[in-house]
C-alpha cells in the first residue's frame, strides 16, 4: 500500500485495487466494499460522565458523522460499568462508570466492544461479568475478556456486506489478564495468536486483531511490540490496530499489511497539557472480500468539552508529525534507539525509587504492594523496561542512547498542548518541524 501523507490514506500499490469510495455501499466493481472504524479508550469518566438527560453523542462532535458513515464502528471499553465488586489490588487506578454511560455507545452506533485492556476486570470478576451483561443487553457484540480464559480467547465472527471477518482482541492485560484459564482479558500470548489467527484464516475473508498494549507515553512502541504486532501480520492478519500508550505512535504497512502501532486516547481525560495526550485518531479500513482497498485515519483534538477533528494546517502538521516517527519504523536500529532512550529518561534512579517506594509499602500495605510488584515482572512492558535498563547499567551503557532519540522521547512527553497545536499549524503541509528537531540535535550530539 502507497501512503498519502498529506490526506492521512494509503491505497494498494497497483491502480487495479483502488476504490471510488461513494459513502455506504462503496463499490469496486462488481465487488462490494464496507467500512470498518476502530477508535481506542473509551472511559465516560473524569468529567466525560453522562448524566441524566445528558446528549450522548455531545462529546463525539464532529466525528460522529464520520462514525455514521461506517458500516461497523469498534471500541476499547476501557472501564467495568456498573457498582458490582470491589476494588482489585493493581498497580494504577481502577476505573467504573455508571451502567447508563452505555447510552454513548449505542447511540452513535458502536457495534462491537473489545475489552482486552487492563481494566475491563477493575472490581474482580463480578464486575467484569456485569459489564459483559451492560454491553450485551444494550446489543454490543464483545470480544477480549470473558469469565473463562477460554472465553476471552474466543474470536468475535462477523459478516457484513456478504464480507466475513475474524476479530481478536488480545492485549497485556496486568491485573486484569485472565490466568490458568481464570476470568479476565485475552492475553498477549503470541504463539497462540499466531495459531489462531492462521487457522482463523481458513475460515473467514479477513482476520483483524486489535492490540491493547505497549509502553505508555513513549512516542513509538518498543521492540517487543514491533516483533510482535509483525509476526501476527506474518501469520495471517488483514490488518492489526493497537491502542493503550496514551499518545498517537506510527503506521507502517508490513508485507502489505497495515500496523497501526497506537491511535492515542478517544473518550479519555487526562488532567495533564500534554500536547500528545490530548491528540488521537480513528482508523477507518475499507474491506472487500479479496483485500483492503483502503487505510484512513481521522485525527482529533481531545478538549474539555469534548472530541473535535483536526483540520487545515493543524492536521497537515500532526500528519507530517506521524510520518516522521512512522518512517523511523523501518529501521531496526532507530527503533531501538528511541526504546534506549525512553529508558534513559527513566534512569537507574526512577526503577530504583520505583522499587524501594514497592517495598517499603509492603509493610503495611502488602497485598497492593505485592499485587504493583508482581506487575513489574509479569507485564512486558514493565519487565522489558527493567530488563533493558538493568542490562545496559551493568554494561555502563545506560544514558548512551543517541541525542536525536532523546529529544524525541522528551518533545512527545513534555511538548505543551498550545505549543503542539501552533507548531503543527505553523508547519502545515510544510510539516517538518520535528524532523528538523532531530536532525538539529543529532547534530549537536556525539552518537
């Protein structure tokens, strides 16, 4: 597939495949095409709680026509609703969200709920098993967790437009991953979703896997993620969409199928103005029977108020934005570089405050405590953090990583939601102006 970075489109490379794209019903040929939309967090929470007699579609704005002209609208479901269980002992918070929040899913209309995220079990399994219950009566499909490991491993089939699909929904998980066949999320257990995904192959025109995992806030995914989301493409895949960092990562279209490393958040606040916490983008994939036709994303703002799309300069700047970090996907060493040098940013002496503040806890707090350590070692993007940074400090090579990945690391974590927005509009289709960041500092540097 060719990208339009200008448009935020990529279409396959020969002119046979492409698509006169009419709204619902697209058509190329005789072979009819739909359309699938995948957006990322969903948390009617933190001030995007639906009230009584709130609209539900407010907080949409101006995407929601865009959700109304796909044929199959998706979301990550990233809280228990309802007031069923107790808190579970976790590292980070626990969300829930009153039942009636389920109102702003089915009035756009999403279709399908995925659920593979390390929240969907933030009460204990009653509340999973409730929320499952809220989603299902309100006619959403589910796909990612369940109240058996097997359950939650179990593929989503869907037929739409005489188009059959496989979805799986796999994610890390940490506390809320399912064990020893135990409730809870599909986990990120790779050469069982190889298995799955080729035998889903046989059966079905397409197989979609949705990913919740990654390191949080880095501006592209560690090594791990990039093999992992690769070798599921390999095995069979139309088409692989990740979400769960907080911040937008890149794309990259892999023997021909497309990677979407991180869309960002969706309904999600964060009470930080951090530029790239407050920006995402839907995917949208138009699907025939044979191929994707196509790959759009739509980005947005997250404000206060609500979602609204980007337009004119400003997305022709994030665009130009995402291109830069999404052709640094093709070399193995800049992917690597920029994983060195978000660990560095978190240093021997943030794992060491990390642990000591862990254990210190455990005297009078064990059971959170041991519940926040043994997610260290038992979520890869925790332990391959630890791993990377214990691993090069013995080596004295901690803080080695190039001055280009640095500032990077450091423009998507610190960069300020007014900065991000005016240097986006000032660069426009010029774009450019993080490339130039870095090519300034790998200048100034000595790596």
């Amino acid at each position: 597939m060719k990208a339009d970075w200008n448009l935020g489109v990529w279409t396959p490379e020969t002119s046979g495949g492409d698509v006169l794209a009419v709204g619902n019903g697209r058509k190329e040929g005789a072979e009819k095409t739909v359309r699938l939309t995948i957006g990322s967090d969903w948390l009617p929470s933190r001030g995007y709680e639906l009230k009584s007699g709130d609209d539900p579609l407010s907080v949409y704005g101006d995407l929601l026509p865009l959700l109304r002209n796909s044929d199959l609208n998706v979301i990550n479901v990233e809280t228990t609703l309802g007031s069923h269980g107790q808190p579970i002992p976790k590292a980070g918070p626990n969300f829930r969200a009153e039942e009636s929040a389920v109102r702003s899913l089915t009035a756009v209309p999403f279709h399908i709920a995925c659920m593979a995220n390390n929240h969907i079990m933030d009460y204990g399994p009653e509340s999973l098993r409730r929320t499952l219950e809220v989603l299902r009566e309100a006619g959403l499909k589910t796909v990612g967790a369940g109240l058996t490991g097997e359950e939650a491993a179990r593929p989503l089939h869907i037929e739409i437009g005489g188009i059959t699909a496989a979805i799986i929904n796999c994610g890390e998980g940490e506390a809320c991953c399912s064990i020893d066949n135990g409730p809870g999320a599909n986990g990120f257990k790779l050469p069982e979703l190889t298995r799955q995904i080729r035998h889903e192959k046989t059966r079905s025109d397409h197989v979609l896997v949705i990913f919740h995992g990654g390191r949080e806030y880095a501006p592209m995914p560690p090594e791990y993620v990039v093999d992992g989301l690769r070798e599921m493409a390999e095995a069979g895949a139309s088409a692989v969409i990740a979400h769960h960092p907080h911040v937008p990562q890149g794309i990259e279209i892999h023997n021909g199928v497309p990677i979407v490393y991180s869309q960002g958040n969706f309904v999600f606040w964060q009470d930080d103005d951090a530029f790239y916490k407050h920006t995402g983008y839907l995917v949208h994939l138009d699907v025939h029977k044979s191929g994707i036709s196509k790959l759009e994303i739509s980005p947005y703002v997250i404000e206060r108020n609500g979602l609204s799309l980007m337009t004119g300069q400003l997305k022709a700047g994030f665009l130009q934005t995402l291109r830069t970090v999404s052709e640094l996907l093709a070399d193995p060493h800049s992917v690597r570089a920029v994983w060195n040098a978000f660990v560095d940013s978190v240093g021997l002496t943030g794992m060491k405050r990390n642990l000591e503040a862990l254990l210190a806890d455990m005297a009078g707090n064990t059971e959170t405590s041991a519940a926040r350590l043994h997610n260290l070692f038992f979520t890869p993007a925790h332990r391959e953090l630890f791993m990377n940074g214990l691993k090069r400090a013995s080596r004295g090579e901690l803080g080695d990583s190039p001055e280009w990945a640095k500032t990077l690391v450091s423009h998507w974590q610190k960069c300020r939601y007014d900065e991000g927005v005016l240097l986006c509009t000032e660069t426009g289709h010029d774009g450019g102006y993080l490339e130039s960041l870095l090519q300034q500092a790998h200048r100034n540097g000595v790596n």
